[in-house]
C-alpha cells in the first residue's frame, strides 16, 4: 500500500466527504420521531411479554410449592 503525506490525505476526505449526501433538517426530525415511536412501541410489547411470562412462571411455580 503506497503512503501517502497527511495534505494529500486531507484533500482525499475532504473530497470524499464532498460526495456525501447528508439528509435534510426535516428529514433527520422525521427519522428521529420514527425511531422514537417504534421503539416506545417495542419496549411496550416486551414490557407486555415479560410481564405475562412472569405470570405464567409464577403461577406455575404456586402450583409446586
């Protein structure tokens, strides 16, 4: 692999960070807000899962002692 000098290194990136598409303001509130209901609703499903699995485990473990 041919070195090459840190200012030959800086116009790479900067080059390439020039290709880069970066997403709108109304673009990153969107995703942000997407991100944040699916996962208020996973934490909900789990939330719900645990709790009935809970139930079940207790429920059979009332039965054996």
């Amino acid at each position: 692999m041919a070195k090459i000098n840190p200012g030959e290194f800086i116009r790479q990136v900067r080059a390439e960070t020039a290709k880069v598409v970066w997403p709108s303001s109304r673009e990153t509130i969107l995703t942000t807000v997407m991100v944040l209901i699916m996962t208020t609703i996973l934490a909900l499903f789990f939330f719900t899962v645990d709790t009935v699995f809970s139930r079940i485990v207790k429920a059979l473990l009332s039965l054996i002692g």
